[in-house]
C-alpha cells in the first residue's frame, strides 16, 4: 500500500482505456477486472472519453456487488467539458454510466483553455457537493503545475497522472523532483510503455533481462516494480488477461535493491536534460 496523498491504496491499479467497446472481449475483460477488484487492484483508472463512455460502462458492471467503498476509482473530464456546467454535466454523466454516486478522483485530462481558478474552483465545488473525494490533472508539465499552485486552491490537488515508465523517463529531470518536494503524488499511465510496442526497445534490454531473473519475474513485471520504487507513485497497467492482471498485481511486492537501480539507471539512464512531455 503507498500513502496517497493522507489515502492508502496499491500502488499498482487498473488502467481501462481500450475496455468496454468490443462486443467480443466485452466478458474477458468485465472478468479481468472483477479479478484484480478480489485480488488487490483496487484502484481503477478509467475517463469519459474512453471509448466515449464505453470503458466507465464496463468498470459500472464489473465494479456491481463490489464493496463500493474498497474501491479507489479514478475518472477524467475532458478539457473542452472544462467550464462551471459542462463539468457538472460530466460529471454527473461519469457517474451514471459508472452507476455510483461519487467519485474518488476527478482528473482534468489534459490542460485547455479554461483559467485553472475557475477549474479548480469547480472541483472544489463538486467536493462539497459529495461528488468527488479529490481532484487533480493530467498531462500537466513542470509549468503548468506552478501555474496551478499559484491559483487558490490549487494546493489542493491530489496527484498528476502522466506518461512515465523506464523507457520514458522524461519526468525524472524536474516534474518528479518538483512534484515530490510538493507532496503531490504521480499516477504514472503507460508504465509498461503500452506492452515495449511504442519503439522505445525496453523488454529484451539484457540489464532488464538479469534483474528480471534474479527476482524470479519478469521483465514487465520489473517495469512495474521499478515505476512504483518510490512509494509515491501509482501504476495503472492496462490488460485483457488475468494471468497478466496477477502478475501486474504480484509486481508491487518485488523490492529492487540499490544494486539493481543503480544498474538500471545505467540501461536506461535519466535525462540530463528538459524532454518534451511524453503523451499518448
Ligand atoms: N491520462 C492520460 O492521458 C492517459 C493516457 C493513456 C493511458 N492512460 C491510462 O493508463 C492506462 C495504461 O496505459 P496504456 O494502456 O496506454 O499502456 P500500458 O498499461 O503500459 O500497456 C498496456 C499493454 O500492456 C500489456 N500488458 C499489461 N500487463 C502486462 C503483463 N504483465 N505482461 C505482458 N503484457 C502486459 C497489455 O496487453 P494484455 O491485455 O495482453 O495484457 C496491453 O497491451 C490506460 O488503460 C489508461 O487507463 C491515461
């Protein structure tokens, strides 16, 4: 368990991006979920625009005749919803499709154009309201997180969700220092860098590959140990398959040591310089 923010939850959770819209893996993937939800992974991540409302539909029915309050669940609201009644009507929308009544986390998915005050005062209007437990942002860089602590309010942020694994490390040179000294935890998306597919060459890396076999796991499953190493992250792989989904969970209690950072820092070493912000 890490301590998010004063709340505790695993430190490794279920994305849902592509879930809900396929007739076809509609039932593996309802299953899939049901399983993390009796295995551990208690935190789901889903959003409005996933699937335009598909993949909440499907975390609403895999979440049923789940004890509703074990459940840390994570939703976003698009940029352009961003405005004092749009937001409301998201909002409201999520949690219908989601088929509960509140939110643990409300996510602006990315920035756009509406003034952060105004954003963070109407999530702090829909906290009072008992709709959302906390809120926080998305796809936020180093200089829209100072804008956002310069807002009233905007202290009250509960984590960023961004792009971040070992082989897009990008955040380690100033938004995780930055975020850490703040307080304000990661929610890192893609942390297996969407199963090695984005190029970046990660899984047959034989530093991985060494590490991997003297923990007994796999090279996945050491991407996930090495992205929550901190205590201060969450992890929200995405996956169909349930042998997956235990091995995802499996990976939280894998301890890397100062050896085994230290070599892989050397395989895949941090930024020595500002990177653009990794977005999918
Ligand atoms: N805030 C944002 O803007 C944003 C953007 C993108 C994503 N997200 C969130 O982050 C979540 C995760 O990101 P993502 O889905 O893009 O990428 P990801 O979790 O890095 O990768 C998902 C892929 O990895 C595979 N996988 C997962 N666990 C595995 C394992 N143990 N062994 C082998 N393969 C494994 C899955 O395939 P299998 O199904 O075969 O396991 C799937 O193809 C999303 O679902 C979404 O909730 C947020």
């Amino acid at each position: 368990m890490i301590d998010f923010h004063g709340v505790k939850i695993p430190a490794i959770g279920m994305g849902t991006w592509h879930m809900g819209s396929d007739p076809g893996l509609y039932d593996q993937q309802k299953a899939t979920l049901q399983y993390g939800l009796h295995h551990g992974a208690t935190v789901i991540d889903t959003a409005e625009q996933y699937g335009s409302g598909d993949s909440e539909k499907i975390v609403g029915d895999a979440m049923k005749g789940f004890p509703r309050q074990k459940i840390f669940l994570i939703s976003k609201f698009l940029p352009y919803h961003a405005t004092k009644h749009a937001m409301a009507d998201a909002l409201d929308r999520s949690l219908e499709r989601l088929g509960t009544d509140y939110l643990d986390l409300y996510l602006y998915h990315w920035p756009g154009g509406t003034p952060l005050a105004e954003v963070v005062n109407n999530m702090e209007a829909m906290k009072k309201s008992g709709k959302i437990r906390h809120w926080g942002v998305s796809n936020f860089d180093l200089s829209d997180m100072k804008e956002l602590l310069s807002v009233p309010g905007g202290h009250d942020v509960m984590a960023n969700e961004d792009l971040y694994n070992i082989g897009s490390r990008g955040l380690d040179y100033e938004v995780l220092p930055w975020q850490r000294k703040h307080g304000i935890p990661l929610i890192a998306y893609a942390p297996v860098d969407q199963a090695d597919t984005r190029g970046n060459g990660i899984i047959k890396n034989t530093t991985l590959e060494k590490v991997a076999s003297e923990h007994h796991a796999n090279a996945f499953q050491i991407m996930l140990a090495w992205v929550v190493r901190d205590d201060h992250t969450l992890a929200i792989p995405q996956t169909d398959s349930q042998k997956h989904m235990q091995e995802n969970i499996d990976a939280a209690k894998i301890k890397l040591t100062d050896d085994d950072l230290k070599a892989l820092d050397k395989a895949f070493p941090k930024p020595t310089h500002k990177q653009l912000l990794d977005i999918i």
